[in-house]
C-alpha cells in the first residue's frame, strides 16, 4: 500500500529507501535553471504532509508534468533520502497520474483515521440527542444534518492541535466526554447548554479551517479572514435557528431567546478572555466551564503529539512546543508498566 | 427656570442658595435611623447628575415619599449647600410632583442639548442620502427610520465619553464629519463604507447603554451583558439586512454578501486589537480609518469634558482623567486671542 | 441556635431584628472618643464574617469589655439594624462570655459545614487509598496522617475562593472528583499521579491560610511571606519523603526519585505560568490537567459564590466578582424546570 | 531607460528578460571560493532595493570591480532570472561606471517621484505659510530653510511605512493635509500649533533615517542612537528657536516659552504611549489629534504599501504585514466601478 | 521645642496628648455648616506631613482664621487625640501666627535633617571635584553653582521614595557612594561618566518635584506636566553647556559633542525601559550601571521606610508598600546582634 | 600551540589560513549524498563554538571517521576559508586523534581562563570564610567543599551572558565583590547573609547548565526542566543544612531555622519578579541588592561581550544584542586616553 509523505520523511531520516506515495498537486510550476533550462517544480501534498520535488527538462517524468493541474493526483515511486541540509529528495522515482479507485482512497483517509472519526461521530451524534432542552435539541441536530460531511473533514486548527482532516470531530467528541464528565462532578451544571456549547463553540471553522472535499489544503477565504471562526459561528447558530419552527416554543421556560443568548454566549466567550480574541468574557458556570474544557482537550493533543513527532533529544526530554511553551518531558510510566 | 442636578451641584459649591431641581425618582426606601426612627432615602436622577436627599419622619415631604414610586418625577425646591465632606444636602425643602408639562420637559431635555443633538442628527440622515451603493444606503436607512428614536436618546458609553442622553448622536455625527474629511485626504477609501461603518459601529449601544423613553438611569440588560454591543451591532445589521428587498441587487458588484461582510468588518474591528475587545484586527483601509476616527473623537471629547468639569488645580493642570492617563493642560490659546 | 454574622447582615439589611451571635473577640480595645470619653472597641469574628461593636462608658456591657482578651468567645444578644451608610449597628444588646460547650460548638462549625467537610475528607481517604504506586500511596497517606486535622481547617485562600475554614479540603475533593472524571476520557493520564498531584498541589496552604485549632482568623507568617505556598508545598513532600522506607523501593520502576521529581513538578506548575507565581510551566501531562482542573474548580466556585452573596443588581445580573473579571449572569435553568 | 531593481525582480519573476540597472555600489568585495579562485561580490542598492551579484575570476568584469568603491555608481547589463530558491541572478551581464548625467539623474529619482515630492514639499511651504502665530510661523520657515533639502530626501522609517528617500515629505505633507481637515471638524484645535506640530513631529528623523545627498542607503550614526529621533527633533526645535529673533515677541500673548513648551510637548508626546517610545502621554487636543493623524497615515500605507508589493496568496488575502499584524484584505470596490 | 505633624499623628495613635505644632497654611476657607453656621477648614502642611483642622465660628480661633493667607505660618497648641476613624483631630487648641525666628526655623527644617543634608552635599561636591574630563567637571560644577540651593530642597519623587525636602540630594549622594564602589568592580566603567550621569540623571526634578524655598507643598507646573523631568533634565544640560568656554576643548579626545551625547544618553535612559518612561534603552555600559544604581537605591529606601513608617501586623510582617509589590519581612539580625 | 573554533573562525574571517584546532566530538554521522554516495558528517565542539565538517568517501580522513565516538577528541590541521554564505569550512585537512596529554589540556582550558578562574574562586574562598555566622559559614563552606569542582566548570547560563565553563565562577566572583562594595554604601545591609546569597543564588545551574568534566556541551536533565535552578538550589541549600551539625547552633539568635528562610528567600527571589521565574518578589534588603546586583552583572557582561564578539556596523554602533534589545554603542573613552 502507498505510504504517506510523513511516513515516508520518518523513514528517509533513518536510511535511503524505495517506497510509493500518493498525493494532491498542489503545484506544478515550470522555471528556469541558472543554465537557461527549464525545470518542474512540483509540490504535492497529502493528509500529512507536503512534498516539493525537482523534475529535470531530461527526466522522463516531463511529460506528465506539462499536463498535471491542481486537482491531480499522482503516485511517485522511487527512493527517498535526506539530501543534508536541504531535507528529503527523491531519485529514479516515476511519476503517474492515480487510478480513479486510487484517488478515492487518497481522500478517504486511512481505515483507522476513517474509524475513528466515526466512532467519534457517532459518539457526539447519541450524546447530542440525549439533550433534553427542544430548542437545544433541535438546533444541534439540524447543525449535525445539514453541516455534518464538512464537519468530518474540518480540522481544529491551521495549525498547533487537531491541525488535520477530522481533527475537529475528535477535539469536539473528547471535549463532549470531558463536559459530560464534568457535569457529574458539578451537578448544577446545566448539561444540555454545555453539551450544545460544545458542539458549536468552534462550528465557525467549518468554514475557516476546512479542506476541500477532494483536498487536503486549507485555504482562508475573505469571510474568515474578516470576521473570524467566533463570529462565523455565531451566525451559523442564527441561520440555523431562523429556519426552525420558534412557535411551538414559545410556552416553554426559560424562555427561547434567552437560551439562544445563552448558546451564543458560550461560543464568543469560550476564549477566556479578551487578548484571546473572545469579544467578551464567560459569565455564566458553563462558559466557564466551556472554556477549560477546551483548553484542557488542546493543551493536551499539543502535548501528546509532542510526544508523537518531537525528537527526544535528551533523555526525556523532547523538542520544543512553541504554543505549550516547553520542552515535553517523557510522562511518568505507571508504576510496574 | 428648573435647574439641573449638575448645575446645582456647581453653585453649591461656591456657596449655599435656593433652587428648584425637576428629576426622577430613581430610589424612594424607607429605612430604619439608628434611634429607631424611619426615615425616607430618595434618590433622584436627571440628565446630568443623580442626588441623595433623607426626609425624616417629621418631616412635612413625608406624604410625597409615601406614595412615591420608580417611574414619578419631582420637584425639589428648597435651599441647597456642601455639607462639609459628605457632599451636597438641601435644608427647608418642599419636595411635589411635577405637572404632565414639566415632566415632557424633563425628559425632552434643555433647549439647547436638543437643538444640537436635531441638528446632528439632522447631518447624519443627509450623510446617509448621499451614499451611492444601493445596498449601503437601504440598510443605513432603514437603520434610521426603524431605530432613529432610540438612537437620539442612547449614549455613547455608561462612562467616560459621550456618556448621556443623546451622546450617541452627536459622537457619530462628529465622526461622521471626520469621515468625509479624511475621505477627501486618501482618496481612494470608499467613503460608502466608511460612512456605513461610522453609522453601524456603536449600534449595538442603543440596546446596551440606552436609557428609556422616560428615564436619565443607563441600565445593562442580559443581551448586552452575554453579546456585548459589538456582537448586538452585528445582529442588528443581519436582522435589517433580512428585511431588505436583496433579489434587486443580485447582478450588482461587488456581491451584496460582500458588502455586508466589510460593513461587519468594520464594526467588528473599530476596538482596534483583540485586548480592547475586537475578535479581529482591522484588514482594510476602511476598518483602520473607523479605528482612529473614531478614537479621535472618543479622546478630544474626554479632554474637552476635563476641561470642562474638572478643577485647575494648579495654572493650567486640570484633574487627572482616567482613560487618558494624564491631567489635561491647558489648551495653548490662539495667538493674540 | 445562635446566628452567624454573616446571617445576621443579610437579615438585617431587610429589617432590623433581633438575634444572638456567637463569636470570637478579635480585639477589644480602649479608645477615648472626641468628648474625651473611653469607649471600647469590641471587633468579633466567626465563621462568616467579621463585626465592629462600640460600647460606650455608660453600657452594662463595660465590665465585660474590660477583661477580655483576643481569645476569648462571647455572645452577643440584641436588635441588629442597618445603620444608615456606616453598615450593620446593634442597640439594647448585651454581652456575655460563652460557656464551654457553646465555645466548643463555636468552633466545630455548623451542623451542615461538619458533614460536608468529613463527606469530602472521606472521599479524599478512600481515593488516595486505591493510589497503586506504592510511593505515592504511602506519602499520601503520611500526609493525611500526620497533617490531616490542619488539612480540615484551612482554607484555599486568603481571599477569592473557599476562603474559609474547611474550604481546602471542599476545593481538594472536588477536584479530585474532577481528575477521576478526567482520568476516564484520557486514559493515558498517570492517574496515580494526578490524584497525588491534586492531594499536595495546595498543601503548603496548610501553614498559610490555615486558621488556629480555637480561632477563624487566618494570619501570615514569615514562612510563608519569605516561600510562599508552592514552595513550603515542596518542602512537605520533601519532607515526609525522607521519613518514608525507600529502601524498600529501590527496584521498582520508574525509579522513585524520578516519581518525586513528577509529583514535585506537578505542584510547581499547577498555577501554569510564570505570571502566576509558577517558576516553571506545565511540561507533562497531568501538570496541564492539573492546572485546569485547579482554575475550573476555584472559577466555578468563584461564580458560585458571586451568585449566592452577590446582589442581583438589575434583572439576571449579580454584583462584579473582581477575579472573575465579570458581572455573573444568572445561569439558564433547565427547560421546564 | 533604466530599470529599478525592484522594477527589475517584478519582471524576472515572471520570467528571465533583459534589462540594464543603474545603482550605487555599496560593497564590492573580493572573497576566496572553495576551490580557491578569487570572486567578487558585488552589492548594489537603489531607492528601491539591493542587489548582489558575483563576478568569478574569469569574467570580463573582473577590470570594472578591482577599481569600484562605495562611492561609484555602475550599469548592469545582462539577462536577470530567477534562480530557484536563491532569489534573482544575472548571466551575460556587463558591467560599467555610470556616466556623469546617468549618475546625477540616479540620485534625482524618478520624474514621477521627483513631481510627487515637489508637488506634496510645496503643499508644506505653503500650509507653513499660513500660520498665524509668529513664533510659529518663523520656526517653521527657517526649519524648511535650513533644513528643506536634507527633508526632501529623508525616509519616514528605516523599514514597514515610508521608508525610501522622500518618503517624509509624503508622510508629513499627507498628514498635514488630515490636520487641516480634522482642524474644520474640530474648531477649537488650534491650527498654527496642529500644523506645526506636523511640520516637526518626525524631524529628527532627518538626521535618523535620511540617505546621504549621494547615496540610498540609510545609516545608523551615535546620535541617533544615544537621543532617538523624538529627542534629537526637540534639540532642533531648541536650536533654531535660539537662533530667531525672540525679542520682537516678548509682549505676544501667550508667552513664547508657552508656545515652545506646546510644541515640544506635542514632539514627545506623538507616539502617544510611554511603551511606544514617547517618554510623556498627550496631555492637550492638538498632541492627541497629532497622535491620531500620525498613525492613521502609517497604517493606511502599510496597508496600501501591503496591497502593491504584497501577493494575493488567495483571492483577495494579501501576504501578512507584520507591524498591521493582519493580511490585509482587497478592499471592497466602489458599486459598479 | 515644635512638634512635627508626622511626630504628633504617631504620639496620638497611642493616647492624646498636649503638643504644638508648627505648620504652613495650605488652605483656610470659610464654609458653611449643615446648620447654616460658618465655619473655617484650615489645611496645614509642615516638611513631614499635613493636617486638617476645623474652626467653628463660636471658637477663639477665628480672628486668626479671618486674616491668614497661604504663605502665613501658625503655631497650634493644643491636645492631639486619635477620632475612631476619621484620624487626628485636636480639642482645646490655640492658633496664633509664628514669629518670624520660628518661621525661619521651620523652613530650615530639624538640625538633624539639615546635618545630613549637607553631609551629603558635600560629598557629591567633594566627588564632583575629582572628575577629570575637563568638559564634564565644567559643567557639574556649574550646575552646582547654579542650582545649588533649588538642589538641596527638590525631592526625588512626589511619593514612594525619598518623597520629602532634600530628599534629592540624599538619593544622589546614596548612588554617587555606589557608583564610586562599583567603579572599583567594574574598572572599564568611564569614572568621571558615571559620576556626571548619578548628578544630572534627575536634575530636572529640580524644577519638577521641588518645593518653593519657603513652603513644603510640591506643585506641578506646564513645564514639568509637558515635557517630563527627563526631558527637563536634558534642557538643562543643554543649557548649561552653552553657557561654557567650549571653545578651550576642540582639541580633546574624546569630541566635546560626544561627551554631551553620552551624558545626555545617561539621562534619557536611566529609567531603562521605554514603559517606565525613558524614550531610549541603556545602550553603554555607564546607562547599564547607572540605571540599576538608581533602582537600587530607590528601592532600599523603599523598604526602610516601610519598616520604619509600617505597621509590624504579624510577626516579622510589614504594612503592604505598593511600589515593592510585596509586605517588607523585619531583616535577619546579625548573628549575636 | 593548537586554535580554538572561536579563534579560527575570525581568522578565516579575514582570510583563509592553516591552522590546527583541537576539539572533541560531538557527533560523527555517515550520511547519504545524493549522489548516493556516503559522506561523514563530523560535528566538534571546543569551549568556544562548534564546527562542522564533511568527510567524502574518497578522503584519507575516513578511516579515522569510521571508528570515532562521542567522547572522542581529534586534532583537524589544514586550511580554512570562509566558504561565501556557508559559513567557515576546510580544505587539504588531516583528521587524527589527541594524544592524553592534548585531550587533558583541551579539558582544562586555556592557561589565561584556568588562572582568572582560580583567581576568582579564591576570591569566593577567602570572602566565605569572612562570614562571622557560623550557620552560613558552614552551608557555604561545605558547598564549596563537596561541589567546588563541579561549581568551577558550570556555566552562568546556556546563552546570553556568561555561557561558557567556569562562566559561573566568574559571575558569582564579580556579583560577590559587588555585594561587599554595597554593603559598603548601605551599612545596614546584613552582609553575611548578602554573600551567602550571592554564592548560593544560581547553585541550581551546577546541574543545570553544567557541562560533564570531560565535555563542553551543557546538556538538559530532565530534573533540571522538572524543577528548574531556582528550586535545585533550595534543595541544594537544604540538603547540604540536614547534613551540619545544628545542635551547636540551638541557642544562637537569631533562629536557625529563621536564617535559612531568609536565604531561601535570596535564592527564590533572585530575579526579582514572577515574570521572570521568581515564585516570590524581594521582601528584604537583602533580596532587594541581590536581585540589582545579579542584574547589573549580567547586563554589563552581556553589553562587554557585545564589544568583544559583535561587529561594528557603522562607526561606533555594533551588533544588535537581543537580551539587552539594543546595539551597543562604543564606550565614552576616558579623556586623554
């Protein structure tokens, strides 16, 4: 099977090997050498990683680099090594366009991603329909049914946690698990607002942090850029609740607005605090709780892929994590383990 | 004539004197003396400035308190003097109710506050006309006829600028002025937007630091408190975006949603940075302009009210002014004025 | 039963009435007042609060006043009334010492208070019990023997959060509720760390805010002025380590220093920042949940707490809490509840 | 005619072309390869950018750099492309001394910039000549006698807004422009001092960041970094007002040292906040307004500077811009322009 | 012999006592009562503290009231008491205007004070005299010609520390001491630089916290609120430098002008960063050593004055003193001491 | 006599030259060319920089490459050049191993730092041994005693000042002189406790930033990122106290236990702030003179360094110096000299 671009980069720092990858052009851009002849260079990029290879006027890869365009797939097989310092290199690599069930697979993802952001889905599918409050109810579901396929493949963040396709259906299901867990603690927790908190307090990235359907890049658009994931949130919730039907509500306690305002509340809040870019502070039990719930889930996939793709360059201590602030040190083992 | 709170303050000061205040009731409570005896705490506020006063139990005001309630105004005439350290009291006072004339006249505010705040407001409605973008100018206008009253009496801040009935009014249209001004110096700013932006960037005050039709008290409000006036800025511009007639405008460029994007731009980033409560720095050259105009305006009218209200303490150094972190001195006069 | 103080202040502040208040003498104190006259100044404390009394030379009350000293209980029966702008007064009262089973009861605590407490402290027993690494297992367990009755009656804060006798053992269970909590949705987490983590995360507070055995004040001393909390922390593990068996240990892995060094981290980072008072930043896993566990907790009290003192100023919106930064909004109730 | 260097790397990024460049040398070294052969390095700078080339031992070049010093201008003639990832090269070039008018015309800038400048200079004079104050109005004319030609091709930074020779005559004339028409909305300012505020605010930068009469580069000196330029512009206030003839204004109201004070203050005060370099706060309406207008012709530059050198990586975002801190977004057109 | 303000408000916090005090008038106005009775507030202010007393209009005081003015000085006598919380006041006191041997006495402050004062001067003439660059003696002589008398009453601060007549001259003594003694550690520190940066740091204190030569009351002026004492400082050494033979140093090394550059350098940056007012950072070794110098000893005065003016509330623990950000802990006594 | 790196590196600077440098290994990696042809990549460290080299397969050097280790040292003699913007390389160079006594003179440094070394720490000695209490006398003494070598080869600091072996001897003999000149200026400083601070206040980086007897790297351990210096060196003070005799000390005044609190309290409080890693702020004289003390030392090594290390870009102007966040400027020479 093809292997990943950070799969293969983890192999090629150990020693030079042949492998096959598959992955997106993401450019393929003719230029000219400082002897006057034209080259390729072709950058591609996978669910992992992104990959930038020379393609000679003399290679016999020139032909399929005059008509690749953006939307292409490719397979190169070759080996792979780590040229000094100018990092990963290919030689005697072909280069072909994928096969139509090659390509479908590429944007699938691996079986154990795809397993586990449905599991995770599935998870935030019953616990979103445990929630008692019908408004709630109601505008979670409608979110889940109309928004659901972005939502799988929008990630948390460009970068620093959850930065990968499906990454935000995993930090939201962790996070759900933590606010369920939480409310059990704090039993005055209102656990139907906190849930709904969580599945929206990021919705906005659906469209500022979201690949393409056939894609692995995530592209700004003016929309994010000029109003922000928090904000864009907050409109997705009053798009959604518009078009649901507010007069059977309208009996009901607290009364409906007051719920909306409550919602929309824990997403412009759940920030922290001002310099964080939330607009206002949490002032009520489960924006607060909202807030570290988040943090927790964040500070820790930091920590943890620290752990994964850092190199332990002391004994237990590991490479820097600029957002954490620190050098990760190898967590204690349980005693015995 | 009545005279204000503010201004009976000014005179008692310098020495003791009779005056007759108009104001509402904002507190009347019934309290307990440490001899045992009631007494009554009423609380008054007007336009300018909110006064304690105590009728005792034999006192002949007693009947007046007794059936006072929130939403009564009075009269006070009597004689008003400092009492030492603890403020500004009244001794041999008589304390009705106003006649229906006199309590239109309280809320409808002095001549001269009037004039000035119709004559901006007046400026303003103009300013609007002229704009070209059809978009623009609908969502401005009916901005306008659908919040104009409210808009006249709410204040720019519950503190610091502007802060009272009508100070909304006259910040915008002072910023309006500067609008055009600079419009005239960078030419290539689109003066529609900006003039929107000017008009749009504190209305979600008119719901957070608004007093009522009848009313000088600035109350907060649970929406204001959980969305903050920028996010219900952002809400007022969508609710009036909805109602508009946009199937007229699909052929028009650039696309309506990119209109309303900028315009929300601007009022999402006129704090400026994350830290005074914008989720978004400003990103266009309109959005930078609304910042400092609007700062301008915020910071000349703090210094102009410190000169205005505070003591020269020493020639030329007036009292320390909070948010401008100085003490204003004095303004270097005109040359030979 | 007797009243607390702080009972007191909130009955009084709707009608003056009468009551009995048992309490410690914080100081009594001969003044001469400005007739030239002696009077005492008479400063008591209990639980809740503190009260001011003065008894002025022709009270029945003086003979009382000229022999107590700082520890003794007394009681105080009279008419309580709010006197004006100067607080809470009380007239027609007389005091008197307590008898000992009164002064006993006085520092028990209340009913309610003692099975909170001795629930919370149990959970805390059992939880430490089930610590699998023998090294955590058999500090802990050092700890509560040997410190467990100091640990029942200090406080988690001077000011702030659980500022109250009692309050570190309510602030330490529930948090460990939270880490067990926690603990099931990251299943990686060193659960014997974190438990052991949260159990001495607080503990140099048992010699800074820890009232007396027969006292409610909590008062400072030079040790922990010239250390601090974190690091007097350090020093009780440091401390209890050493009288520990660790002969008895020496194969085990991970290596017990390396068990020390984590546990002493933990309580180092737990503020999560410099700016904190941390003088390093969380760099494993549980120091991160830790910190947040920690925050959640004295947040959720904090506003907990600004809803059960704080008035409700304007419909759904309670008096500033000044760490929370925020006025606390009533929480949304559970629909039809 | 020749191209810019800037003009020069636009076009080779499109695609290699032939151009000839006129530029000033500013390092013409002689380095030893690693094969041991001598070459040259060649930097060469406009008012536009920098250029390095590299001349091996055997080119015909070779003659031209043994003889080149800091001093000497040249033409490059050849063929510029883009190199990869090593920026622009040359190849074929020739390289020769520039001949007297080609060199005179180098420094004298481009007719378009040279109108621009003269255009927005007379703009100056003129607005300089219309204040009334004469202790103004006399500092002010004999600065821009005295100082005018070193003022023509000073920058108004050394990076991030005006930062090329003349770029403070543009800053200065676009801000005095705004001070005028911020004077019409706020009419109590006082003009003479706004504008002469203006005129000086950045004048010590004229011995900060200006190039030498023949030359582009921008060079640091003692003074300027033991004083900065606030301070060295209130040491040229000082001077030329000790060489004007103060005795004719010793009646004038208000006092001429008032008048120096005012306008000194408004030099230290115009970055507006102690942790942006001004040592003292604006503490009068024409230090404010000076402050304002100051930035918001910075920033509207870097954000038109941002549009016309920045790339448009996706539609409509522009490449970051550090001190704006944001990629600044196309600005919404005109309707239907 | 008079007793001080500060000295009488420490006896009387104990128990009331007969005294007399000589004071300045800072203030005597005549107000009214709440009964409409006259009576007179007299605001007295001596070298340590101030003090307000009331005269009421049936009190032998009065003519003497009727007559004083701000520049009076008087003499109180009468017996000091603490009033519960409303501090000092007085009982059976006379008033009468000084003598004019006492008025002298009382400007010339205590012989202990005065003592001291002029130790220190002479040592910072004594250590002036040693410079031995002949521009830097020239001008720190002629400072101290000049300035000499204003020098020995300015005080280093207006609160916090070294806040009282003379206390510039003891702060500039205590450095000059440091600096000679560090100059022996660091034996490349230019001498003779270091010494000129202790003397001129703060001389534009001189004019910005120094007190009339016959008053206590420091007071602002324009000059002092629009430039800043270290930009005053800057004038004056500027000033004072023209007024020398600079004609006699052209042949030196180092230049004149850089000498003046570096002093001045000294000045502007010996607060050391930008955010505590200094508009350029320490960039030689003399600004280093010359801004730490200062903090030291303003830091140390600090905390000996919170010991010597603090209450010991705990154990070993000081009243809290701002500036510190800290409770000063009584210092470990010498071993045996 | 052999080079340092340090040494060479200006050396070739100017121009390319023979040498021979003596180094240990850092690492010797055979690596991969795209060629597919193997290379060595052989990285030195000396006490003054790091080098590295290439070793190609066809070179005589290989053999030796083949068998090195890390705790290897070598010999390199050949040609150096700086290799245009890839920094310094080498050319015709032989490869061997040290001979004993070479590899122990590369450990023990050079004759010049080997007797300024000695020379302070006999300083530090001879200053100890003044303490007159004998409970810091004999916790310094034995520090000296059992951790005196490790303490000559530690480091101040991994960069910024004092960043080499035996740098913190250096450090604490200059900070230890400025103690003893202080405590000559403030007389009532405790001066045993002063010394006693400065020898102990960086005793953590021992084990923080120390390199291994034979090694030049300072390495992390995973105490020193769990703890951190400041927290080593309590646990170093207190150890080190556990194991003196303290029952002599029983009846001294003041407390033992009193005076290591207070130095505990230097240690901690060294840097002066919680931002800066202190977890308490000075609350002593001595907390307070250390704290400017250890300041001062750092920032004048940091600006000296600057001279010595940095270029110097434009007459008098060097290299920018990051923790000092300015460039230094040229010292005001002495006059005359």
């Amino acid at each position: 099977m093809a292997m990943t671009i950070a799969g293969m980069r983890a192999m090629a720092k150990e020693k030079a090997a042949f492998a096959e990858l598959h992955a997106q052009v993401e450019q393929c851009a003719k230029k000219e050498g400082s002897n006057g002849k034209p080259f390729w260079e072709l950058k591609l990029r996978d669910a992992t990683d992104t990959l930038t290879l020379r393609v000679w006027s003399d290679s016999p890869n020139v032909p399929v680099c005059e008509s690749l365009t953006e939307v292409d797939c490719v397979a190169v097989e070759g080996e792979f090594f780590q040229n000094g310092q100018y990092g990963v290199d290919a030689r005697r690599w072909e280069l072909r366009r994928l096969f139509p069930d090659e390509r479908e697979a590429l944007f699938a993802g691996s079986e154990e991603t795809r397993i586990k952001v449905d599991h995770d889905y599935s998870y935030i599918e019953s616990t979103v329909g445990k929630i008692t409050d019908p408004r709630l109810l109601a505008l979670a579901q409608r979110f889940l049914e109309t928004a659901g396929s972005r939502f799988k493949r929008a990630a948390a963040a460009r970068v620093n946690h959850h930065a990968r396709r499906g990454g935000l259906v995993q930090h939201t299901a962790q996070m759900m698990r933590s606010a369920e867990a939480v409310s059990g603690v704090y039993v005055t927790l209102n656990r139907d607002l906190l849930v709904a908190g969580v599945l929206f307090h990021d919705c906005g990235k659906l469209w500022e942090t979201c690949p393409p359907e056939e894609g692995f890049a995530i592209r700004s658009d003016i929309r994010g850029e000029l109003m922000g994931h928090i904000n864009i949130g907050v409109e997705v919730i009053n798009t959604l609740w518009r078009e649901l039907d507010r007069d059977a509500w309208k009996d009901l306690q607290p009364p409906s607005d007051e719920v909306r305002l409550h919602l929309i509340h824990l997403v412009l809040a759940h920030h922290g605090a001002l310099e964080f870019g939330s607009p206002i502070v949490p002032k009520t039990p489960e924006a607060i709780a909202l807030h570290y719930i988040d943090n927790l889930d964040a500070r820790l996939e930091m920590i943890f892929q620290g752990y994964e793709k850092g190199v332990e360059t002391q004994p237990g201590i590991f490479d820097y994590v600029r957002p954490l602030g620190a050098n990760p040190i190898r967590p204690l083992p349980v005693v015995g383990a």
